[in-house]
C-alpha cells in the first residue's frame, strides 16, 4: 500500500496532522536553519520534536489501515467517532501510546520522500 506525504498543508488549521484515503497531511511547527539566540535554539528543538510526535502519530494511522484495509478502518473509526469524544477513539488511543517512540530510518527516509510504501 502507497501513501504520499503532504507537508505543511495550509488548510489544516484545526489539527496537526490527518490521514485521508492515500495522503498523509501534516502542519509542521517551523524551525530555523541558523537560530540566532539560545531561545529560538531551544525553539527549534521543541519544534523538532513535536513535528516528530506528529509524523509518529500519523504514520501508527497509516500502520492500522495497512492492517485492516481502508474502508474497514474509516468505517470503524466514524462509528467509534459517533460513539466516543476523540480521545477515546480505540484508533486514536494506538496512535497517542505510540507517538513519542522514536523513527526508525525507514521512517525517516519515508518523510524525507515523501512518500511511504508499505
């Protein structure tokens, strides 16, 4: 299964990252290439890291519609939606207990691509 990774989308503006059908839609905290002061450093550092987190979360979404099919999936997480507040979706309670693990380089090399095959 193929997905495409969407960096900095410009319409997300009520959430940090999505998986719809084959894209994965990010908006990623920006970090600066030449940090001028000790502040934007750390900046850049948190940034980094949360930008990670996001791209971790996502991609355990992409992992459990690689395990059960898209429509399966979307169809489980809409009703579990109706059902649940957002932080009790059983898809997205996976996805927060597996966002802060590290990348592995697959994963890494996957968003320098820009694409994820699987």
């Amino acid at each position: 299964m193929r997905f495409w990774i969407v960096k900095n989308a410009w319409w997300m503006r009520w959430a940090d990252g999505m998986v719809i059908g084959p894209w994965v839609w990010l908006r990623f905290r920006k970090v600066r290439k030449n940090p001028m002061t000790e502040y934007q450093r750390r900046e850049g550092e948190q940034n980094v890291a949360w930008n990670q987190r996001i791209y971790r979360h996502e991609l355990e979404h992409v992992y459990q519609i690689v395990k059960v099919g898209r429509l399966k999936f979307y169809w489980r997480y809409l009703a579990d939606a109706v059902k649940n507040s957002y932080r009790k979706i059983p898809a997205e309670v996976e996805a927060y207990a597996h966002q802060n693990e590290p990348l592995t380089p697959k994963e890494v090399k996957w968003l320098a691509d820009g694409k994820i095959k699987v």
